[in-house]
C-alpha cells in the first residue's frame, strides 16, 4: 500500500481539464511545501512535471499545474492532449527516516 | 545532452547479490544529490535511497540493511550494491538526480530479477 493515496483512473475529452488529486498525512504532504508530480508513459522512465507544489521545470507546458490544500495535493492538466496519456504519481518529501514517498499511481486516459 | 545511464541489472538468486551503477554523461554528478528509485512489473514507485553531495545517506524500511548506496565523483557515477535479494525486490532500477526537494533527471531504468 503507498503512504500517499491516488485516484487509480481519471479521464477527459481532449480540450477539457481534469485534476487528480495525491492525499497524504500532516507528516508528508500537510508538512511540507515539496509535493513533485511525474509522468510516465509506457515503458518509460518517469519525467518531472511539478515540484514545490507548483512550480514547472523549464519545457514542461503551462496546462500543467499544481496546488495544495491540507494534506492533500492536486495537478490539473488543462486543454488535455493525446499525448497528456500516461500515468501520474505524485511525492512528498517525508523528512526522517523515510525521506520521499510516493502515490500509487493515476492512468489518465484521453477519451 | 544531460544523460544518466544504469547498468549491473540482471537475473540474481534469492539470498544472492547484485551491484548495480549509474553513470552520468554531460554532466558532472559531484555536486548533486543521488536517489535510486525503483518500479516492480505493473507497480508504482519506490523510493529506495539517497546520498547527498557531501555522502549523507539514508535508506527505505525495506532495503535498510541489505542495500548499500555510494557514489565516486571521480568515475561521475553512482552506485547500489544489493545483498539478501528477494522476489520483491524484482524491479526497474532508476538512478534519479535529486534537486529542489525533486526527482529531476532519471535514467532509463535496469531491470533486476530476481527468481530462483
């Protein structure tokens, strides 16, 4: 079981937004302002899309965002792509002993 | 082009050991800090060690022990040396640049198995 709770699918048409959201405790996500999101296509190595929460590493498009509320973090993808397809794992720094955790993992499908 | 490249996966014995590298090309690895992170078939993420520039370390419960993670500045790679390896530990390996509180750079993955 992953230490940080994802939604296993979401999905939308192309041009539509949809959000995933990443819940975790007061001692990861509720914590600290270092919440990334990754994305992986198949058979690929994952790629950074946000850290901080919502900061963007140079090249990655403006339709991805991030926020926080709590214990939990959210990306929303906004005027989806075909190639927005992929699966979406979020991490928080936990600090301690264990210092990253991850999500499970969001398929999004681009119907 | 900024490249991390992992070798050293391959078919081990449980109760056996692997080593595994990761080098670096494009780049110089001795100022950043160092994950590895791996993916079992079908699975998600795990985080499985650092070591920072100046070789702090940390591990995950479920490798602290029987993994060992170093680096060599002068050779610009890194490295994960795997001892008492079981089915569960059956994944891709990716060495991760770690930076900003991030996963920045990744490579493209080894695959360990590990079956008798």
């Amino acid at each position: 079981q992953s230490a940080l709770t994802q939604p296993p699918s979401a999905s939308g048409s192309p041009g539509q937004s949809v959000t995933i959201s990443c819940t975790g405790t007061s001692g990861d996500v509720g914590r600290y302002n270092y919440v990334s999101w990754y994305q992986q296509h198949p058979d690929k190595a994952p790629k950074l899309m946000i850290y901080e929460v919502t900061k963007r590493p140079s090249g990655v498009p403006d339709r991805f965002s991030g926020s926080k509320s709590g214990n939990t973090a959210s990306l929303t993808v906004s005027g989806l792509q075909a190639d927005d397809e992929a699966d979406y794992y979020c991490s928080s720094y936990a600090g301690s002993n264990n210092l990253w955790v991850f999500g499970g993992g969001t398929k999004l499908t681009v119907l | 082009e900024v490249q991390l490249v992992e070798s050293g996966g391959g078919l081990a014995q449980p109760g056996g050991s692997l080593r595994l590298s990761c080098a670096a090309s494009g780049f110089t690895l001795r100022n950043y800090s160092l994950d590895w992170v791996r993916q079992a078939p079908g699975k998600g993420l795990e985080w499985l060690s650092y070591i920072s520039s100046s070789s702090v370390i940390y591990y995950a419960d479920s490798v602290r022990g029987r993994f060992t993670i170093s680096r060599d500045n002068a050779k610009n790679s890194l490295y994960l040396q795997m001892d008492s390896l079981r089915a569960e530990d059956t994944a891709v390996y990716y060495c991760v640049i770690d930076a900003d509180y991030a996963f920045h750079i990744w490579g493209q993955g080894t695959m360990v198995t590990v079956s008798s």
